[in-house]
C-alpha cells in the first residue's frame, strides 16, 4: 500500500496542514453530547498531574497528487470541531490584546491570536486562500465566512438554516460559552490570558491523533474500514457509504448525488435499516450486524457500486411511505394507505422487505396486488403476533425467504404470495384460544381501537364508526377505580381490566360521565352510543367476570371472520 506520514502527531502538527472535506461526506453533525465530551476531556487534560496526553482519535487521509490536495476520509467531525474551537481561542486572545491595560500582557495575546490565524486556521484574502480547512461545497461558503474568518452570528438566522451549518454555529458558541464561563472565575486579564493559554497548550500540545495518509482513495477507504469495523464511532450506513464509494472509484460525483437522492427521499427514516430492508428483499435474511460484511462481498466494482446507489435511490421513496404511511408521496391508493397505517398501529416491520421486492420484480404487480397482499400480511400479524405473541424475529425470516422468491422469479403474483404467508398462520383453534385470553395494556390502546374499530363495523347496523382517537375513547366497563365494585377482588380486577371483553368504544362526553360509576349507572348511558354492540351491553342485567369471558367469545367469532387464514 502506498503509505506515507504514518504515524502520531500532535494537533498542532495535525492542523497546520491543509485538507479538504470531499463532497460526499457526512455533514457537521456534532451536537452538545459530543462538544461536551469533548469539553470535559479538555479539562481532565488540563487539570491532570500526571500531565498525560490525551488520544483523539485516528485520522485518515487521501493525498491526491493529482489535485495536490489532501481529502479527510475519516475524521473530519474532529477536525472541524478541533478549527472552531481554536478559532474560539484566537477570539479570546483578541479581545485581551484589544483590552488590556498592561501591554505585555497584550502583546501576548496579540502574537497568540496571531499564532493561531497563521499556525492552525490560515488566512484568507479575495486572491489568496491560505486556510487549512476547506468544508464540502454545501457548508464551505458559511463555515469560511462565519467561523474562520469572523465569528458567527449569536442568534439563531431567521428562515430554515440548513442543519449543519446551525450546528456549526451552536458549536462556536458552546465554546465561546465554556471558555467565558471559566474566565469568570478569573479576575484580571492577566488571570484569564494565563488560562487561554493553558487551554491553548493543553489541546494543540497533548491532544495526539494518529495519523495517516495514502495516495490511493482505494486504500484510504480500506484503512478506513479496518479502523471502524466494529462501528463504535459511526452508524452501519456511514461504513456502508464509505465501503460502496472506495467502489466507485472515478464514479465519485454520481454515487454521491444518488447518495444525497436516497437521503433526501428518506428524510427521517434510518438509513441503515432502509438498506438493510433492499438486501432483504433480494437476499437471504441478513440480520443489521451481518449487512457490513455481506455487502461488500457482494458490492466488488464500480459497475455493482453503482447500481446499488440507482437501486437505492429509486426505492427509497417506496420505503419511506411504508415507514410513515400518514406522510405518504409515492402510495396514493387510499387502501394501501390504511393498511400502511394499520401494521404501523400494530408495529409491524418485519413485512417492509415483501413490498419491496413486489417494487423491484420484474413481475408488473399493480397497487391492487400490493393491497391484496398487505391485507394477507395484517391477517398474519394480527393472528400470529398481535394476539398469540409470537417471537417477531420469526416473521423476520418467513417475509425475508418469500422476499427472495418474488425477486428470484420463483413466485409470480399475488395468490402465490398470499398463500405462502397463508401457511405461516395460526390455525383458527390456536387463534380461538388465544383471543378469548387476550388483554390490551395501556400502551396498546391504538391496537384495541383498531380490533374494536374492525369488529364493530362488520355490524350493518353500525353505519359509522368515528375513527378520531381524540373523540372516541376507551371505556372500561367494570372501571379501572373499582370503589364502587366491591364484589371484584382485587385479583379479578387487575386480571380482567384490560381484557377485551371488558373493553368498548364511547364518544368522550359519555365516557367521562361514565366515570367509575356502578354498571346500574353506566348501563343507562350506554343506549347514547350510535355503537350496536354497546346498547347488547346496556341489556346485561350486571357486569362481572362471566359477562366480560362471555363478550369476549362474541367478539372472537366476529374476529375470525375478519382475520381469516
């Protein structure tokens, strides 16, 4: 390998050279967590009497001969947040030099701050770039103009700033912030120059990196990947990034606009677990610590590197709306929308993989066939899991091998589909069992709504039913304040609240005017309701365990009518 300035250097060595940060690297994104941790690691170092110097990381970097430049391929989050706080530094040693009444003192910190500009940070002039730092295109213009040359603005711009460049300004300012609260603490300016300066030796002095440098972008990115192989420091998705861009190789720009495509289609969502669900959907089940490895056995050329990115890219959209079907841009057929929603009340996503191979088969499956699909799927959640409780990871495994049969060729359309997941469910018995058993909780209320929801409107009668959770709420019919139950023991209460049986729907004034009252009281408000289902309670002559066990059966035989196998 082509090798060269390896080894350890100090940050005063590090930043007097000048690197760039590629375009397709992560953007700024320290926060408080990290800028304290590297706050309190200063101050350790600096108050520690064994005077030991303090490891900061690696740091990777490919020299280009070509350009004549040097790219950070790891450690730019340190190396930006290591510029803004010595930029925070020569600020201090300014204002003394500007400030202090005793002229050695502002000497001092005069040549300090001139130190700084010239050792660590560079100078700049419309016809002369001399920094050291020069960001990504996207953040280089503000980071020049708002860090390294003048101090950025204390509050926050009005509009949208872009994310990293806001947390490039928090950054400046929590250090501005730390440093004046220690000078505080330090009458004079003779007191607060001596500790910038002890901060200012401590950091470029004893903060050691260890450094190296490789003329081939190949290399760097193998370095980089044998360093960050167990993912201490970065997400799966970052080492993904790398790994598939040391592919491209002269593919740089494009891997990095369908890079920015993926994400940008993604907004919130992980990106790993996107990426885990794509292989998923191609590949035999591929568990998120196991996606680093396969990948790059698989990913070995440009031409591989770059349909995965056009592949990524173009899917992302799809997974995005099944991840957040109430924010749904690519699905627009109202029926897959609230099946989207539906496995989403009963946190499902152990199915996302099926729908993106249906998305990826060459097979032309129409929205139609993804409805009629997603339907089978929530029958096979809400039997197998919701209600029996099955172990998820099993799902996992049955949506993964019929993922790869719909992108192998191997199944064709939908019946096939439905009938494979048809055989992983439960048998009407087992379900019998175990919904008759069955309690909600009160993190599962979205899930009862949606079991009562369905059961209730399967009653012709029933011509409506409201779905504004913030309208209609849960009434507990043998109430959870039993005070006026005393013929419940406490056993059977705390057994029975939450069973099903127990359970119904109300319109909000009711269900506060039911409060904890007597069944005798409740069952007079009970014919209010527009819900059938609530005046058959209204007609029981008591409420107690034999009448929930009861209620429970009957909504069992209308159940099985709905999630059928």
């Amino acid at each position: 390998m082509g090798f060269q300035n390896y080894g350890i250097k100090t940050i005063k060595d590090f930043l007097s050279g000048a690197y760039y940060i590629p375009n397709y690297q992560r953007e700024y994104s320290w926060d408080n967590n990290e800028l304290e941790d590297f706050w309190l690691d200063l101050m350790h170092t600096a108050n520690s009497e064994e005077k030991r110097d303090h490891f900061f990381g690696q740091i990777v970097i490919h020299n280009n001969d070509d350009l004549k430049k040097k790219f950070i391929i790891d450690g730019q989050q340190r190396t930006i947040t290591s510029t803004i706080f010595v930029r925070v530094l020569q600020e201090y040693f300014q204002n003394i030099s500007s400030n202090s009444s005793d002229a050695d003192i502002s000497n001092e910190a005069k040549y300090k701050a001139q130190d700084i500009e010239g050792i660590l940070v560079g100078r700049y002039t419309t016809n002369n770039n001399e920094l050291h730092l020069t960001l990504d295109e996207v953040d280089a213009e503000y980071f020049r103009t708002n860090i390294q040359l003048k101090s950025p603005s204390r509050e926050k711009p009005k509009g949208k700033p872009k994310a990293s460049q806001e947390r490039l300004r928090k950054a400046y300012w929590f250090f501005y912030d730390k440093i004046n609260d220690a000078i505080n603490n330090n009458s004079s300016y003779g007191n607060a120059f001596e500790l910038l300066l002890s901060l200012y030796k401590t950091f470029t002095d004893r903060f050691i990196v260890l450094y190296m440098e490789a003329t081939k972008l190949d290399e760097a990115f193998i370095v980089f990947e044998t360093l960050n192989a167990r993912g201490k420091d970065l997400e799966t998705a970052d080492l993904l990034k790398n790994y598939i861009f040391s592919q491209a190789k002269n593919n740089i720009d494009a891997a990095q606009k369908n890079w920015n495509k993926m994400i940008a289609s993604l907004d919130k969502s992980d990106p790993t677990k996107f990426i885990r669900t794509y292989w998923n959907s191609s590949h035999s089940l591929t568990r998120e610590k196991e996606l680093y490895k396969e990948i790059t056995r698989n990913v070995v050329s440009p031409r591989d590197s770059n349909n995965l990115l056009e592949d990524l890219s173009k899917f992302a959209p799809i997974y995005h709306d099944i991840v957040n079907p109430e924010d749904c841009s690519y699905f627009s057929e109202d029926k897959i929308i609230n099946s989207l929603v539906v496995l989403k009340t009963l946190k499902a996503s152990t199915f996302y993989p099926i729908i993106i191979s249906m998305k990826r088969s060459e097979v032309a499956f129409t929205d139609d066939d993804i409805s009629k699909v997603l339907s089978k799927v929530i029958d096979y959640i809400f039997r197998n899991f919701t209600i029996c409780g099955n172990v998820a990871n099993s799902a996992e495994k049955v949506f993964s091998d019929i993922s790869k049969k719909i992108y192998d060729g191997v199944i064709t359309n939908t019946d096939e589909i439905c009938n494979e997941l048809s055989k992983e469910i439960i048998t009407d018995q087992e379900f019998e069992v175990q919904f008759n058993v069955w309690r909600g909780t009160k993190s599962t209320k979205e899930t009862i709504r949606y079991i009562l929801r369905k059961i209730y409107q399967v009653n012709p009668k029933n011509k409506e039913i409201n779905m504004d959770n913030n309208a209609v709420h849960i009434e507990h019919i043998m109430p959870e304040v039993k005070t006026n139950w005393p013929q419940i023991s406490d056993e059977d209460h705390d057994a029975y609240l939450w069973r099903l049986g127990n359970l119904t729907l109300l319109n909000g004034i009711v269900n506060q005017a039911m409060s904890n009252k007597t069944f005798s009281e409740k069952k007079c408000l009970f014919p209010d309701s527009k819900i059938e289902e609530n005046c058959e309670i209204a007609k029981n002559e008591k409420w107690g365990i034999k009448e929930i066990e009861a209620r429970q059966e009957a909504l069992c035989k209308i159940a099985l009518t709905i999630w059928t196998k």
